[in-house]
C-alpha cells in the first residue's frame, strides 16, 4: 500500500474541497459532532461510565398520598 505515502498536503486540500461541496459545511458539521459524541460514548462505555450522563439520573418516585 505504497500508493498512502504519496498524499501530501495538495492532494488532502483537494479531497477536502470535494467533500465540502458534496455535503455543505453545515452537514459536515452536524457528522462531526455526532462523531465526536459517538466517541465519547465509546470513551465512556470503555472507562465503566456507561448511560452516566447529566441529565440522565432518574429519581425514585415518591409515593403520592390520596386521601
């Protein structure tokens, strides 16, 4: 696979300008945060966190009195 060493900084310049005018910059935007939120999961289901999140915690219902 020698054909990888051949990129330099042109050709990733061009690839790039490709793929903004294929998808937008908006919805590049939008993968890359959903990428980086879907590495966080990752990072955090590997370090024991797992649904840990803010916002996530729920609280035990507390018993209502009907009278």
């Amino acid at each position: 696979m020698g054909f990888l060493h051949d990129f330099g900084l042109p050709e990733l310049l061009i690839i790039l300008v490709i793929i903004v005018l294929l998808f937008g910059p908006g919805r590049i935007g939008k993968v890359a945060g959903e990428l980086g939120k879907g590495i966080r999961s990752f990072r955090d289901g590997l370090s024991g966190k797992g649904g840990e999140q803010k916002g996530d915690e729920k609280q035990p219902e507390s018993p209502k009195d009907e009278q």
